[in-house]
C-alpha cells in the first residue's frame, strides 16, 4: 500500500522556502509602505505577513533546535534523509517557477493589434464621424453634427458649460474621399463669471486647449488616410485613445464649472494661467545662466538643475507638464535634432523641438516629466512647512521669490485632489528623500511607519534603481566595464558599493500649493542627478561570475615594458561609494543639507603609484552645476563637462590619458 506524502508545508525546507515565495511578501507590498504610495492606507495587510515571517523563523528554529539532539549515525537513514530533503526542494522549486509564470501571464499587458479602420476611403467620412461620436459618448458629451454642405463638415461637441465647435473639409477625388481639419473653437460660459471664448484655433497663437486638440485631430487624420502598407493601426489606437482621454479630463473641469460653490471658467483657464505665471521666470533664468556660462544660449540641462522646472501646458492631455531633470542621453539627442523654429530663443533646444520630442519619443531612462492634473488620490492632506525649499539659485541672490510660488491651487471639495505624476514608471528616491519631501508637506513619519520600513526593505535604493521593483535582490557590490570606444585606455573595471539605505518609487503625490511643486522638484532633481550616473553604465550584481572582465586584445606584453615599467594593466580598477546621507529626523529636515557626492578610488599610472581619490558633487551654485575634486584639488573643466554628458564614473580613464601625454 502505498503511504500518503507528507504536506510540503510540515517540513523546515518548505517553511523557509514559503518565506521566499512572492506571496509571502511581494516586493510590490513593500512599495505600498511610504505615505505617497498610491494605495496608502491599505497597510492591514503588511503586518500579518510581518507575523507571519516572525512566527514562521521561530518555528524553524525551535524545529533546528530538536533537530540538532538527534544523533543519526546510519548512513541508510542519513541518505534516505537526503534524498527527502532533494526531492522536497525539486518539489517547491517547481512551485515557485509555477506561480512565477502565473504571475506573469497576470501581469502581461493585453495585445493590442491597433485600430481597425476601413480598407476603402469610401466610408472614411461616416466612419471618422462614428470615432468622434464614440470617444464623446464615452466622455458623457453630446454631439451634434450638421449634414455636409459645400465641402464642409460642422460637428459640436458639448458638455454642460464647454463647448467644442469643429470643423472639417471633405474633398471626394474620384470614389475616394480626403478628410482634413479647418479650425476648433472651444468656448465655456459659466453663470458665475463673464462668457469666455478661446481667441485663436490657429496653432501659431500659442498653446492652448485648441491648438493641443487641433495637433492631435490633423495626426489622426493623417495616420488613417494613408496607404495601408504605411499605416500604423497602432498609432492610429494611441491617438484615439489620447483623444478619448482628454475629452473625458475636460469633462471633469466641465463638471466642475458648473457648481454652484468655487465653480466657474477659471477650472478651465487654471492650467493657462499657471503656465504663464511659470514661463515668466524662465527668460530671466535662462539669461543668466547662459552670461555665467559667456553663452549665448543656456544649455538646457543646466537650466534645469540650477532654475524652475520646465513648464509645458498641455503636453499630454489638457493639464500642465513640467520637465524636471533631462538625462545626457536625451539632451545629447535633442542638440543634433534639427530645430523646427525659434532661432533666437534663449535656451540651445527650441521649444517646439522640445515639445515634440517628448509627446513623441519614449523617454531615455532618468529623464523625469511630471503632469499636474485633477485626480482621485487616497493621500492625507497637508499643511505646507516652510523649511528652506525651494532655493532657486539662480534668482533668489538677486530678486525676490517669483509671484506664483505661493499660489494656493483651486480646491475641489469633492473626490479629486490636485496630483504630480511621475509616469508610469515613476522617480526612484532614497528613504531620506522620501521622508524630506513628506516633512515639507507637513506630514510627520510615524514611528511605526518607519519600524516597519526599515525591518521589511532593508535592501538598498541602488538595488530597486538597477533591478526594479519586481523580484528585487539585495547586493552589497555592483560591476560593471567600460571600455573607451577609440580605445585610448585600458578597460575600466567598476565596482560600486550599494548606497545603505532603502528606497520607494514615487509615482503620485498630491499638492495644494507652486510652493509644494518647486519643493519636491528640487529635491527629485538631486536624486535624479544621482540617478543618471548609474543609469549610464550597465550593472550586474558582483557576485554572479566574472564574465567577461578577461584579457583586452591589444595589450603589450613586451619585455621592454616591463622593464620601464610602463606596461598596460588588461583594466583599471575603480571603487565607487555614494556617500551616505544626514540621518533623517523624525521632525524636521535637515538644516545644513551636503551635496549630493560620489567618491572614486583608483590607482594612479605607473608600478606603485599611489591611489587616487576622485569626487563629484552636485553643486547648483557652481556655473555648471557640478564639482569635480581630485585628492581635494579642483580637477579641469573638461572633467566637469564629463561628467556633465553622462561620463562621470569613467574619470579614471580621462585621468590615465591625461598621464599619458605628458
């Protein structure tokens, strides 16, 4: 007769690898921890899995315990014993490969195979008209669209206090017809203030509502009366659904226009006016970074770390974006783009190419745009604390703080708050970040809250930074090689020491003030900067073997190198520490902030040389925003602008170069 198994869950391997298993403790539980977490509240369900840890290791032990009393001296039940304990491990092994691909499969977003738009240019009109319609039935808007007369196409959008009038052109060339976009005018008139009519649908009078939507609508024309052999269903889809989607955020301003308490237009012209109010500054900054520099321009990613964000009104949807850090990938991009126009704007990158660049590309990885809008958000409210944010250091030497910093945004009273969204992948921070921006706000760490940080994330914000969220392993050390691209030194061998501080995603948070949007800007921007180091070179976990850190071809081996003592190491070895920051206190943040800094320690050239100890600092105060200190002494200009284009942790090869020449 066969005997039953036994549960995999009576024995110790089971019990250990139960800890280990993604429901145990989901790393994405962890993210859920920090108050700005976009299911904050919800932390009922961390602690019993807390207990669960804590309960399961004392059971274990004890278990090791009984264990160790026992004096098992045959080898038939020591290899029965072993044989037990493999097949329990194969057994659990296939179960957590099981529920990974379930996980997987969960998660996997759905195939989108495009829109399916008419093979013939027959229908184009009517079904073009059908699109319209369903994208304002889903925003709860009502339409109403006049037959064809001469040529032209009337169709009115309308909600309770917006309304959108449009206007097309049909031209039939044979049995086909050519649809094209004339004007859009949008208008609100609300019962508590004056009618308000947009002024221009022209997209050269400037951005607004109509000329955001009439970028969109004349690509989407474009897109589906092409060939199909050049046709992208898939952008035809995203366009569609940008459009859905702003009709619908326009409809909440609609909505709350209409009420009769701190109702009106100005939930219309809100994102206007503070992008006005916001570019005002941005002359002035522009201008006097650029005569610090002896430029004629201001180069655009030191704008961004010395001054304001970059405002950019209706950027995405109907709301308004801010360019806060632009990665050396992106910058270097953007200078070799052709301009568009604006030849004599103060900044290198015109804001058209700008503009353009970032609604169409998919963002190079530490570039950060951040989209203020009208959201459901579960975060406390907040009492703004004045505590030295934001510096502006560009301006605030010389002239008094900019008119918008204390501007007190609009309140709802309802179920939508005003929220900063960081993307979809959002901003990685440090705990002492994090906790900065939350002392700001004037929401004060609980001491239960940070128990329970520090005990279930004790890895470190470089692992979630170089990993990601999911399956996130802890490592003390990460390497990585560089190798210069004309070969002008030996390849260098990274090694970079994990920063001993955990970190959280920052996705949304909720603001009620330009006071609270400049404050959390600048300190993204710092760890933005620390960010962008990493993000230029690749990393792997030191302890998985040591591929590919070999012999480099072309190294001489010859006597006569040897012997003058000059001969080419196959690599430089350079040790990387990120500087640990000011312990956070519990209620205030720090008073005397450092600057964010990198040490690296490598030998100098030549046998016996002494190490050399270079270090990088964020500094804003400096022309370009950075410092560069070799053994305490300033270093060249030229390093400064390595480590302004994404090079900052090979300075140890600009170094063996600049020994070599002499």
């Amino acid at each position: 007769m066969d005997l039953p198994t036994p549960s995999p869950s009576t024995n110790i391997l089971s019990a250990i690898h139960g800890l280990n298993t993604l429901e145990a403790f989901p790393s994405s539980s962890m993210q859920e921890l920090h108050v700005f977490a976009e299911s904050h509240g919800d932390r009922t369900a961390v602690i019993p899995q807390l207990k669960n840890i804590l309960t399961t290791t004392s059971l274990v032990s004890m278990a090791l315990s009984s264990h160790s009393s026992l004096a098992v001296s045959d080898p038939k039940s020591v290899s029965l014993m072993r044989q037990h304990a493999g097949l329990i491990q194969e057994l659990n092994v296939a179960q957590t490969n099981l529920a990974l691909r379930m996980k997987a499969l969960k998660e996997r977003h759905s195939v989108d195979y495009g829109e399916d738009t008419p093979s013939s240019k027959v229908s184009l009109v009517a079904w073009f008209l059908d699109q319209m319609k369903s994208w304002a039935t889903a925003a709860e808007m009502q339409v109403f669209d006049e037959p064809e007369t001469d040529g032209k196409l009337n169709v009115v959008l309308a909600g309770k206090i917006l309304v959108l009038d449009v206007e097309f052109s049909v031209r039939r060339i044979g049995d086909e017809d050519e649809l094209d976009l004339i004007s859009l005018k949008s208008s609100h008139a609300s019962p508590l203030d004056a009618p308000a009519t947009s002024s221009s649908s022209s997209p050269t009078a400037g951005v607004s509502l109509d000329t955001f939507l009439i970028m969109i609508l004349r690509e989407y024309l474009a897109e589906i009366q092409k060939d199909q052999a050049d046709m992208d269903p898939a952008q035809v889809a995203r366009l569609g659904r940008s459009l859905q989607k702003s009709l619908q955020y326009i409809m909440k301003l609609d909505n709350l226009a209409q009420r009769k308490v701190e109702g009106g237009s100005r939930w219309f012209t809100e994102v206007d006016d503070l992008g006005s109010v916001a570019m005002q500054i941005v002359p002035r900054e522009a201008e006097m970074a650029a005569k610090s520099l002896g430029l004629a321009q201001a180069p655009l990613d030191i704008l961004l770390l010395r001054g304001h964000a970059l405002p950019l009104p209706y950027l995405h949807m109907p709301s308004l974006s801010f360019l806060v850090y632009l990665s050396p990938l992106c910058y270097l991009s953007l200078l070799r783009s052709p301009p568009f126009s604006e030849a004599s704007s103060m900044i290198d990158i015109p804001m058209d190419t700008l503009r353009s660049y970032l609604s169409r590309n998919t963002l190079a990885k530490g570039t950060v745009v951040a989209t203020l809008s009208l959201q459901r958000s579960s975060q406390p409210s907040h009492f703004t604390q004045a505590h030295g944010r934001p510096t502006f250091p560009l301006v605030s030497t010389v002239e008094p703080p900019d008119e918008n910093l204390d501007h007190i945004l609009p309140v709802d009273n309802g179920q939508d708050s005003w929220v900063l969204e960081f993307g979809p992948d959002g901003v990685v921070l440090s705990q002492s970040r994090m906790w900065e921006i939350q002392l700001l706000l004037g929401l004060t760490p609980s001491v239960d809250s940070m128990q329970i940080m520090s005990f279930a994330y004790t890895g470190s914000w470089v692992d979630l930074l170089i990993q990601g969220p999911t399956q996130m392993l802890y490592h003390e050390t990460y390497r990585a090689t560089y190798v210069s691209p004309t070969e002008s030194h030996p390849p260098l061998r990274l090694r970079l020491t994990a920063a001993q501080e955990p970190g959280f995603i920052l996705r949304k948070i909720r603001v009620q003030s330009m006071r609270d949007i400049w404050s959390i800007f600048e300190i993204v921007k710092e760890q933005s900067w620390y960010n962008n180091l990493l993000y230029s070179y690749h990393w792997i976990p030191e302890d998985i073997g040591n591929e590919g850190l070999g012999a480099v071809k072309g190294i001489s081996k010859d006597i006569d190198s040897l012997l003058n003592g000059d001969v080419t190491p196959k690599h430089i070895p350079v040790s990387i520490y990120i500087d640990p920051p000011i312990p956070p206190s519990l209620f205030q943040p720090p008073l005397h902030r450092e600057h964010p800094t990198v040490t690296m320690v490598f030998p100098s050239k030549g046998p016996g040389g002494p190490l050399i100890n270079a270090t990088i600092k964020l500094d804003t105060s400096s022309n370009s925003c950075v410092r560069v200190l070799i053994n305490g002494f300033p270093a060249p200009r030229s390093c400064e602008e390595a480590v302004r284009r994404g090079g900052g942790l090979a300075l140890a090869g600009r170094f063996w170069m600049e020994k070599s020449s002499h």
